[in-house]
C-alpha cells in the first residue's frame, strides 16, 4: 500500500499499549485520521516530541481500509502549541479547538480550508488575543464550512428579511432567527439582542475568515458565548467537555 504524506495538527494521542499510542489527527489531505503509532512511548520514540496534543507535523501513513487504523510511520515536528501568554483560558480554548474538530470532523473527507481555519486559530490562541472573538470566529466559521451555519438575517420559518435591529428570537432546533409570526409553537428559542446579531451577522456574512479577528464588545460577550454554546449543544445534540471549564474561567 502506498504511503501517504500530509501536514496534520494532533487532536489526540492516547496509550495503547506500553510503547504506542492511537492518535487522532487532522490532516490537510485526507480530513480527520485516526492512526497507530508504533514505539511512540519509548523513551527514544521515533516520533519525539511530534505527537502532543495540539502539535503542528509532517506525517507519514500507510491508509488501511474498513475500520483498521491506519499505520503512522513517521511524524516530524513542525510547531509547537506555546501559551505564550500563560493564561489558563487560552490553553482551555485550544482544547476546546480539538474537541469540536475531533467530534464534527468526518474520517477519511478532505477539508483543507478547515484544517488552515484551526491552524490560524491555534496561532492566534498563542497570542495575547481576546479568547472570546477567536473561539466565536472560529466556531461560526466552522459551523459554516460544515454546512451548520444558523441563519441571522432572514427567519427561517417564512424567509422574511429581518431589518429591525432591535432583540430577535433565535430558534436553536431551527438554526437561526425568527419573525414574531413564526415563533409561535416553536420550542428551544431565546431572545438574543439587536447588538449581538451584529456580530453573529458579521461572522456568517464574511467571505475570508483570515481578514481579521473579532473583538467582542465587553457588552454582549457573555449572551454571545452563552448563545453559540448553547446552539452547538442543541443542534449537535451532545454536551462538550470544555464548555464547563471555559464558563467557569469566565466566572
């Protein structure tokens, strides 16, 4: 079979025996892999330091098919995670990173634009930047790559353009906002404010998420992070580890 070679980030790198390891990784190429690593435990590991969680490599695998993992033969470092700034939020907001890109990240389908999306992500996460409009640009970015991304100009009940700039319903199970016709009967709706679909508005209208990074007005950064957590837990169905932590840093 023949080798395939690809830059990855590490989502995951768990024991498997007492020299291995099964690592989890998104890859430019080939989407999310899940692969063996052979002797990555020993204390001279061929592998080295390349296989941290959060790590950027160049990876060499051999592809097997059905559900057998894939075989990892090499892996050289190519970066580092560094919390330059030491800041607990930070470090969290990268796990967090991982944990949605483990999660809604299909094996074996290539997304390149999601892997430069985390890459871009992890390096501003490095920085001395607001965790909060990089983890919010980040989340709507990817909802909007995967095909998630929740309607905020026009209600999805009847596609009626909502121009009002004052607070709107938002329909979690429904993915978007919602006329006061329209929400009637609905469930799982919030009022999220005038203030806070600007920002959500001006994520999901943005064409190149590398044009900048957002800061959130101190205002209405908690409803934002409050609605986008809450929308991810509703529309994928699942609680996310690194909710709880991230909301008890910002408590």
């Amino acid at each position: 079979m023949t080798a395939e070679k690809t830059d990855a980030i590490v989502l995951r790198a768990v024991g498997w025996s007492e020299t291995s390891l099964i690592v989890t990784l998104l890859t430019r190429d080939f989407g999310k892999v899940s692969a063996l690593a052979k002797g990555a435990r020993r204390p001279k590991s061929p592998f080295e330091a390349a296989l941290d969680l959060l790590c950027r490599c160049r990876i060499v695998f051999l592809p097997k098919s059905g559900d057998v993992l894939d075989l990892l033969t090499e892996a050289k470092l190519m970066r580092q995670f560094r919390n330059r700034t030491q800041r607990l939020k930070n470090l969290y907001a990268a796990y967090y990173v991982a944990e949605l890109l483990r999660e809604l990240i299909d094996h074996g389908q290539p997304q390149a634009d999601v892997y430069h999306l985390a890459d871009e992500t992890l390096l501003k996460l490095e920085q001395d930047a607001q965790v909060d409009g990089v983890l919010l640009q980040f989340e709507m970015s990817l909802l909007k790559l995967l095909g998630h991304q929740p309607s905020m100009t026009r209600c999805v009940g009847c596609d009626t353009p909502l121009l009002d700039e004052g607070p709107v319903h938002f329909g979690l199970l429904v993915s978007g906002v919602l006329c006061d016709r329209c929400v009637a009967g609905q469930r799982q709706v919030i009022r999220m404010r005038g203030e806070s679909r600007k920002i959500f508005t001006l994520l999901s209208e943005e064409s190149d998420w590398e044009s900048g990074w957002l800061t959130i007005p101190d205002l209405v950064r908690g409803e934002c992070r409050a609605i986008i957590q809450r929308y991810l837990t509703v529309h994928f169905d699942r609680q996310w580890q690194l909710h709880r932590y991230l909301e008890d840093l910002a408590r």
